[in-house]
C-alpha cells in the first residue's frame, strides 16, 4: 500500500451567469489551487468576493442621498431606486419609501421584519438582500415578504431561519438561503417559479426526506446547490432542466441508477467528502454525455467509476483506489475513440503512475494534467 500523501482541494472558478445556457466550449475557467494558496490568489479572490455574490457598488459611490429616503439610509440620486440600509446596526427593517427596486439591509443586527415595512413597494420590489443578520422564522410578520408580487431576488443567507421564505412573486429568478438551520424545505413552495434558476441551500440542517419533490415545480432552474447538509441521496425529482448539482459534505453513500438519464442537460456535478463506495454505484451510473465535471474526491470508492469519453473534469483525490481499469475511460481507442478528459486527480489514493494500463496515453490523449501525488 502506497503512502498517502497530503492531498489538496481544487478551487473552480466559473465563468457563468446561470440565466444563459452555454455551449460546451464557453464553459468553466478551471484554476487548481492547493489549500497553501499564494499570496496573490488570496488578494484575488478577496476582491472578487468583496460583495459576496450580488451586484453591490457602495452607496458613497454613487452621489448623495435623496430627500425621500428613510432616514436609517441612503437612496442615492444617481441611483434613486435603491436603498441601502446595510452595515448600520440596524435592529429592525426600515419602512421603505415607494419607488425602491433594490434594497440592501445585509450586515445588521435585524431580528424581526415587522408588519407594513413593505406596503409601498410590494408590486416593484426586485431585490431583497438580508444576509448577516439574525432573523428568525417566527419574526417575520405576515403581510411582508408574503405580499412581494414582483421580486426577482432573495438573498437570506447567514440567519437563523429554520423555514424556508418564499415570496408569491413568479418573477424570482434565484434565491439564497445559505448558513441557516432549515430542517425542512416543503414540497410545493417553489410550484409556481417558473422563472426560478438558481437555488442556493448550503450550510443547513435539510435531510434527503425534508427536501423530498422541494425543486420538482421551477421548470427553468438551471443551478441547485445543497452542499453541507445531512443528504443520504441526491435530491429527487429535480427538473430535467439542470445543468449545475453540487452536493458535497453529506452523507450521500450511493446514486441510484438512471439517476442522471433524467438530467440530460446536467454539466457540472459534485458530490464530494460523501460516503460513497463502489456497491453504491451502478454500472455507468456516470457514463452520459452531458456531463462536463465530474468530482467525487474525499469518499471511499476503491476503483475508478465508468465515465463517458466526453467528460473533461474527473475529482477522484483521497478515495481507497487501488485499481485503474482503461475501460473506465475508453470503451474503444481509435482515431476518432478516446477520452476528452483534461484533468485527472488521483493523488491521495493507493495507485501511482505504475499502476496505469500500458496504452493508458492513447485513451488519455488530451489530458493535460494528471495527479498522483
């Protein structure tokens, strides 16, 4: 048995905006960066991640503020449909003046949203950022989020929420509700989205029975993420619609069979620091065409699972591998038969370069990049 070596993650960085489906060559930027990340990714990714992951330029950058504006904030007159009520202290959401579109409130002190806040602007409001602040379910009063006919976005991250908030408006486009404690998201809530394409839900308390027929309504949604959870399974009934499935850190030990012929736009799919092993995937549970990425670092599988020969992207770092089976990659090797696989991470296994099959380069032909250690 070889030695296990440190092993580190892999950082992607994704060069895509969920509301517009990509052609195969437009897709990721892939960036390998181990966890001793230099000193000028670090400053990079600060910079990137400044904001978090809305559109947010600072009030002071865009001129005074306007006579009209609730006093805890600031609706600048270059930009007079938004109010920025963020990073203040705030104890409680503002009454918001009618005309606002975009309502920032993140980094507060907020416990409850009381009732009326958003009379004046339940048919125009577009964006709703409450993230960083301590609001819990039992505190959001009715009549308030509940009346929002028009909003697209809804970032509730960083919160104590225990139940999902959804908001009538058929308009939403992506919500956020990351670091809370939902233990339930029920079946039903997002029906109507049908305009709905992102939905973020790491960092909760959600089991693969609270999350059963949740995300079968948004018929458009294109990106779902349900990382650090308590999943045994990958979520069900999910639209055949998606593109993008990130599952990482639950306890996933097996995918069913035919699980991804029902998501034949699938690209990007990450189930790492799971609990999967060999007996939990079926024979070319993984071989569809569709698929772009692959990660399924950090488990326990002991040989490398049958993929298609058009994957790009293959995460098998820190598994119990102990065999490379050529056909794994290629089913015939030819002109025109081989893999497109571009990177390959193996290390933190039990195999080295000694371990591949002898016409290993003529299947792997393009890989640019392959890990062992």
């Amino acid at each position: 048995m070889t030695q296990r070596l440190p092993v580190f993650e892999h950082h992607t960085v994704l060069t895509y905006w969920p509301s517009t489906p990509r052609t195969r060559r437009e897709r990721t930027t892939e960036a390998m960066f181990p966890l001793r990340i230099p000193l000028l990714a670090v400053l990079i990714n600060i910079a990137l991640c400044q904001y978090d992951y809305y559109d947010y330029q600072p009030s002071n950058a865009l001129g005074p503020s306007g006579p009209h504006c609730n006093q805890e904030c600031e609706c600048p007159v270059n930009f007079p449909s938004a109010m920025y009520c963020d990073s203040r202290n705030l104890k409680f959401v503002p009454v918001v003046p009618s005309g606002i579109k975009y309502l920032y409130l993140q980094n507060n002190q907020i416990e409850e949203i009381k009732a009326g806040v958003f009379d004046n602007v339940t048919d125009v409001l577009r964006w709703l950022v409450l993230d960083n602040n301590q609001i819990t379910s039992g505190k959001i009063a009715k009549g308030t989020i509940d009346k929002l006919t028009a909003l697209e976005k809804l970032f509730f991250s960083y919160n104590n929420l225990t139940e999902p908030v959804i908001p009538p408006s058929k308009s939403l486009d992506e919500l956020k509700i990351m670091h809370n404690k939902l233990s339930k998201f029920p079946s039903g809530l997002l029906n109507d989205k049908e305009n709905l394409t992102s939905v973020n839900l790491q960092f909760n308390q959600l089991t693969s029975e609270s999350i059963a027929g949740a995300f079968k309504g948004p018929k458009k949604l294109l990106s779902l993420d349900v990382s650090h959870n308590k999943l045994k399974k990958l979520p069900a009934g999910v639209p055949s619609s998606l593109e993008i499935l990130y599952a990482d850190y639950n306890d996933i030990d097996s995918v069913g069979a035919g699980y991804l012929n029902k998501l034949p736009a699938l690209q990007y799919l990450r189930i790492s620091h799971n609990k999967l092993v060999d007996s939990g995937l079926p024979a070319g549970v993984f071989n569809v065409t569709s698929l772009v990425e692959l990660d399924l670092s950090f488990n326990k599988l002991q040989s490398v699972p049958e993929i298609n020969e058009q994957l790009e992207q293959l995460y098998l770092q820190a598994n119990e591998i102990n065999k490379i089976d050529l056909a794994s990659f290629c089913k015939f090797i030819g002109p025109v038969s081989y893999s497109h696989l571009k990177h390959l991470r193996l290390d933190a296994n039990n195999v080295t370069y000694s371990n591949m099959p002898p016409d290993y380069r003529n299947c792997l032909r393009v890989a640019s990049d392959i890990m062992f250690e």
